[in-house]
C-alpha cells in the first residue's frame, strides 16, 4: 500500500490532466485556471475510482474493504494502492477514491495551460496548449 506524501506547496485543486487507459496524470495547483505545478503519475493503472475533479485530497491507508475490492477486480494485490478522500460538492459528505497501478510518481515544475514561447528551464505547456493559428 501506498501513502502518497506530496511536496510542499499548494496542492488544493486537481483534475484529470491525462488518462489514455494505462497512464493516469493527476495535476495539481492552488488556481488550475493558468498553470499547475504538480502531478502524480500512476502507471499500469489497473483501478480507478475517482471524480475528474476534486480539492483538497487527504491521502491515507486503503481501508481492508478498498483493499479487497481492489483485488477482487484486479484479480491479485497490485504493486501500488493509494486511496485519498475528498469533499463531495454538492453534498456535506466525503468521497472516498482509490488508484491501483504498478507504480506512482511526482512530476514538480511549473505547467502552463495557456501558450507561451518564453519557458525557462524546468517549465512547460499542457499537453493539450496548442500554438495559436496566427492564419485567421
């Protein structure tokens, strides 16, 4: 099981960056409006229970039930288990999400989500930041 212990900074929104079907690229920020500087990568992701939006994530132990699920579905205990709660909008109640996958990684750096041509070194744009079409 896994615990993720993110580094320091303001990690209060985060969404879905990417999700291809193995890869999930979970990005965070304090405003996701303009730029995220952290992401979590889970790799050979065999579960996922998780809105596509969420704040303020307090990571912690799988519970025995979300570890047996997990298995059920998968069919054997992946490498890697992280659950995480997070407040359901809309409702006064918590959520709880879990990722299983063979591994999970932090990616830091500054991550435009708007085009820029000026990055310096450690930054870069979205995957999704396309160069705007200077033909119309």
């Amino acid at each position: 099981m896994t615990v993720v212990r993110l580094p320091e900074g303001s990690w209060w929104d985060w969404e879905v960056l990417g999700w291809n079907g193995s890869e999930l690229r979970l990005a965070a920020g304090y405003d996701l409006t303009y730029h995220h500087g952290l992401e979590l990568v889970f790799t050979d992701v065999d579960y996922l229970a998780c809105p596509t939006r969420f704040s303020g994530p307090r990571f912690r132990e799988p519970t025995p039930d979300e570890r047996e699920t997990v298995r059920r579905y998968v069919g054997e205990e992946p490498p890697v288990v992280v659950a995480f709660d997070v407040d359901a909008e809309g409702t006064h109640g918590v959520l709880p999400c879990v990722v299983a996958a063979a591994s999970v990684g932090i990616v830091t750096g500054l991550v435009y989500r708007y085009w820029r041509e000026d990055l310096k070194e450690g930054e870069r744009l979205a995957p999704f930041v396309r160069r705007p079409d200077r033909s119309q």
